[in-house]
C-alpha cells in the first residue's frame, strides 16, 4: 500500500545551527516513513535582519557581546551545537562563522526554487548551511553563493542576474510576513499538513512519531 504523502515544510535561516540540525534530522526522518525528502519545502526567516555584509567579527565575538559573556563561556555554548550536529554526521564550526547578512542566500534559494527541480534546491540548502557552519565563509559574499550554485549545477549567468538585483527579495519578504503571521517566533518552525507545528531540533525519534502520526491521519480521514 502506498503510503500518505503529507506536506512538510519548515522557516528556517541559513544562520541558524538548530535549523542545520532540526532539517537534516526531518530529511532522516522523511525518508524513514517513506516521504521523499527533497519535499521539505524551506520558507525564509532572517535572525538578524541588520546584519552586516560584511564584518570582521565572528559568531564566537558576537554571542559573547550580545550575552555579555566572556569568549569561554560562549566557546562552552558552540561545543555543545557542535555535539549535538556530530550525532547527525554534521562537522560545525559555528564558532567561526561570519555573522553576515542572509539576505542574498534566502534570495538565491527562491530563485532555485523557481526553476530547479527539488532534488537540486535541496542540495543547494544544504550546500549553504555548510557554506556558513562548516567551510565558515561569508554567506553574504557574491563569490562564495555562485560557487555553491556552480557546485549543484545551477546556471551561473541567471545566479549572477538574481545576486547583482533585487529580484526574489518580495518573495522572501512574503515567508517573513508569513512567519509573522503564524506567530513564528523561533527557528526551525515546522508545519506538518498545514496543520500541525512544532519548533526547534526535535530528536529523530520523535520526528518520525510526529510524521506517523500525522500520516495516518491524513489516510483515516481520506
């Protein structure tokens, strides 16, 4: 018997380590109760909409200048994201990111979704997150989105076109109306069938309860 499809789509910015997390642990899950994983629709959601485009400063001096913490303490609160992301195969370094501005990606991302098939826009998401976490170059940075595009085979030229306007910036803009809308407060912010939510890096366990359940709602009522 073929199992219920369901929608599953969650806002998420590419600055946030739980978002890296808590996706990466719905793809797992998707695919465990036999959901096609590339079906996990991002919607855009800005931390910091401020943030600069470029900087000198980094993710390990911005929390200890925003929480008023030495660098120690927040050094403590970056290795337990990095142990919690290695439990899901994730090597972060979040304490090297460049806290610049998401703007940009987020636009990318609506671009990709507009024309690439959704294998491909997922590779691309993916591909940003470890642009930021992993690699720990600016997100903000033309060179760095077109290397991303060119490494999951999207056309350079058209990337080039989006990055140097403002085109897809009203569709962004329209997910972080959205997440206003739907109270989003904290990200990631799933939404499961339209109809029911959850927030943070939940564990797999319980995604995949989550998704049962959901699924066999969606045939009962079929």
């Amino acid at each position: 018997m073929e199992k219920q499809k369901i929608s599953v789509k969650y806002w998420s910015d590419i600055a946030c380590p739980y978002c890296y997390i808590g996706a990466t642990r719905m793809k797992k899950a998707m695919e465990t109760v036999g959901l096609d994983s590339n079906d996990l629709e991002m919607k855009a959601f800005q931390l910091n909409p401020q943030a600069p485009l470029k900087t000198n400063a980094s993710m390990l001096d911005q929390l200890a200048l925003s929480h008023a913490i030495s660098r120690e303490q927040a050094q403590g609160m970056f290795t337990q994201i990095e142990e919690m992301g290695a439990v899901d195969g994730l090597q972060l370094n979040p304490s090297g990111a460049i806290p610049t501005n998401t703007m940009s990606a987020h636009r990318l991302i609506k671009w990709a979704q507009s024309i690439g098939d959704k294998e491909t826009v997922s590779r691309l998401i993916t591909r940003l997150y470890k642009v930021y976490f992993e690699d720990n170059d600016s997100i903000a940075d033309y060179k760095v989105l077109l290397n991303a595009v060119k490494e999951v085979g999207l056309p350079s030229q058209e990337a080039i076109n989006v990055l140097t306007s403002t085109e897809y910036e009203i569709e962004v803009q329209k997910d972080l109306l959205a997440a206003q809308q739907n109270n989003v407060q904290s990200v990631p912010f799933f939404v499961l069938n339209d109809k029911y939510v959850f927030s943070g890096a939940q564990p797999y366990e319980q995604i995949v309860a989550a998704l049962q359940r959901v699924m066999k709602e969606a045939e009962e009522t079929e």
